[in-house]
C-alpha cells in the first residue's frame, strides 16, 4: 500500500492521510489528528512507501533551525538544494531556513519519519504542488477555489481507481494527500526524479512526461 501524507504543524488541526492499495486503487481518505494515530495507521495498514508534504532534511551544515544556534548553512542560497531546483523549474515552494514559518512541521515530520521508518517503511518527501505540475501540466487553478478543488478532483479520478465511487466532498488537504499517496506509487514504479542532495533528504516528484 501507499500512504499520503499532507501534514499540519500542530496535533491541533487534523492532518488528511490518503491510502492507495497496491494496485494504486483508493483503500481510504480521512484526517487524523494525533502522531500517534497516524502511527497506529502504518502499522495496521503496513504501506510499503509513505509520502510526506513536509520538509524532512535540512540544509547542509545545520543540525537545528533554531535561530538562536550558531550552526549555519553551507549554502550561498538560502534553503535545500532541492528546493532551489524546484525553484529553477518555475515551482515556489517554502524555504527550510531559521526563520520558516512552517519550522515545527518540519520537526513534526521529521519525528515522524524516523517512527515510521521504524515500522519498516519507506518514507519519501514530497511537494503535492510540484507532483500535480509534473502530472497535469500547466496551468493548475488554486487549491483554495472551488475551482481548483474539482480540477484536482477530476483529474484525479482518472488516475485513481476508485475515487470517482466516493461520494464525500474532499478538501484541498485530503486532495493534496491524494496526490502525494499517487507519487509514492510512482516512485514504487520507479518513475519519480529526486531533487537535491541525499544529506538534505531529496524531494521527490514524478518523472516528466515522455
């Protein structure tokens, strides 16, 4: 199985968690609210690779993103070598620096990682917006309109079987975990490119289009 992940930065707000079945079929969509229940869901489910939107490595040179540490960046750019490479490619994209504003997710999910790796799986990072780019082409309408949300519905559906049969109305969050269940199926296939340096953890998003 595959499991998506599009992760919140507190236990405060659910975080939708998408899982496709082996053969990349909808198994579930749903929100969890607690680190520990998505933890109880990996070893129920027992996917093979989880994807998470969220940062899971940090720059080189960097051990924390504590503004207050003296550990810097051996970069001249501010942020991961992968995520400049997304940048170059046209996708903006938040930068893992001291002062992110999505700095305790990125704890969050590398805590996270390591537990669910743990369990045996395999977890990968992934940008939901870059793997929708690389999947449907430009231009892509908003994931906050409703516009964006049936854009994204139906172009999901016709890559996931089974979604089409769920009749609850989803949100940009369970819609963007959709999409990254969809990429770690990919990178199962062997059909996904990684951005960036192996010691920053690499960001993975589907091959072009041949």
């Amino acid at each position: 199985m595959f499991l998506g992940i599009d992760l919140t930065t507190t236990e405060q707000k659910p975080t939708a968690c998408a899982l496709l079945d082996a053969s990349g079929a909808l198994a579930s969509v749903d929100k969890l609210r607690t680190d520990d229940e998505m933890v109880a869901l990996v070893r129920e489910a027992s996917p093979s690779i989880i994807a998470i939107d969220s940062p899971l490595g940090l720059p080189l040179g960097m051990d924390c993103l504590e503004e207050n540490c003296d550990c810097q960046s051996v970069h001249e750019f501010k942020g991961r070598r992968g995520e400049r490479e997304l940048i170059d490619e046209g996708i903006n994209l938040y930068l893992t620096t001291k002062r992110s504003i999505i700095k305790p997710m990125v704890y969050r999910a590398m805590s996270l990682a390591e537990r669910f790796r743990a369990l045996g799986a395999e977890v990968i990072e992934v940008y939901p917006f870059a793997s929708k780019v690389r999947v449907f082409g430009r231009p892509i309408p908003p994931k906050n309109t409703r516009e964006g949300r049936e854009f994204l519905r139906r172009r999901l559906e016709e890559i996931i079987p089974g979604l089409a049969a769920d009749e609850r109305r989803l949100d940009h969050d369970c819609l963007d975990a959709l999409i990254a269940a969809y990429t770690a199926r990919l990178h199962a296939e062997g059909a996904t490119d990684a951005m960036g340096f192996e010691e920053e953890v690499k960001i993975v998003v589907p091959s072009r289009p041949a």
